[in-house]
C-alpha cells in the first residue's frame, strides 16, 4: 500500500471482503459504488465509510437510483 492508497473493509450480508482504493486529497472515499456486486450480475451496490471506523470500514447502504419509498 503505498501513501496515495488505503485498504477499504467492505462488510456486507454476504460477508467481508478487502478492497484497495485511492486517497481523494489524502482522505477516503466517503462512498463508493460497486458495479455488479448485488444479488444479480448487472446490479450495482452503493458502500458507505463507516464515520467512526478507525481502519476504513464499509457498510451497504443499499442500489443507486432505486425507490426505496
């Protein structure tokens, strides 16, 4: 990992997974979207930085553009 990059934790219902991102003006993404990584294979998911997570946690947060009304 070099000093422009962090290991991202994505934990979701299925389990946890580490993923490597870029630093955004030193600070972590603060979401992030995953193409294809829902249930079916052209899903896409949206992942949240967890506030108060010391080592870049990750949390669903749920499908871009969906109604959830």
């Amino acid at each position: 990992m070099s000093e422009s990059t962090y290991t991202a934790r994505l934990v979701g219902s299925t389990g946890t997974e580490t993923l490597e991102l870029d630093l955004i003006d030193g600070l972590p993404r603060k979401s992030i979207i995953r193409e294809g990584a829902g249930e079916r294979e052209d899903e896409d998911v949206v992942w949240e930085l967890v506030s108060d997570s010391d080592d870049y946690e990750y949390r669903e947060a749920g499908r871009p553009a969906a109604d959830y009304s």
